[in-house]
C-alpha cells in the first residue's frame, strides 16, 4: 500500500514519468492483494459482501492520504475492517 500512497502523495507535475512508473507495480500488486481474497471471500460466503468491500474500501482509502498522521489514521481503520472481516467469516464458518 505504500507504493500507492506515495504515489498519490506526488503532486501532478512534480515527478517524473520514471518515477510514477516505477510505483505502478507496486499500485498493481497492492490491488490485486486487496481484491483477490475480497472477491474469492464474497463469493465463497455472500454474507461477507458488505464487509468485505468496507475492509477493501478502507485499505484503498490509505491512498487518499496527505501526511504520514493521515497515513496512520487510515491504516488504522484498514486494520480495524480486516480484522473485522476476520471476525465475520469466523463467525459464518463457525456457523456451517
């Protein structure tokens, strides 16, 4: 997730191609590591949908932030819906 807040961090203008390229990698693994097991839990267990999408809606919004306390504050509610995430399916798969 770094790799995309520092890219967004970057004002326009301000970087180079090179650099904007060489975060885009990063951007991507990040993505893939975010919606992957979002996906395969929603469709594995519907019930999980809403919660799922908040803890990858959480984790994305890190992007969003403009200084390491905003960074922080965000990957502190990120933490707080995975683990909310987790908590769920415990709960569902217990359940079963």
């Amino acid at each position: 997730m770094r790799g995309e807040w520092t890219q967004a961090a970057e004002p326009p203008g301000t970087g180079s191609s090179g650099q904007l390229r060489l975060h885009a990698p990063a951007s991507h693994t990040t993505r893939a590591a975010i919606t992957a097991p979002a996906v395969r839990a929603t469709v594995l267990l519907p019930a999980l949908a809403s919660t799922a999408k908040a803890a990858a809606d959480a984790t994305y919004a890190m992007r969003n932030a403009t200084d390491q306390a905003a960074l922080d504050t965000a990957r502190a509610r990120a933490n707080s819906a995975a683990d909310e995430l987790v908590t769920a399916a415990g709960e569902l798969l217990g359940a079963v």
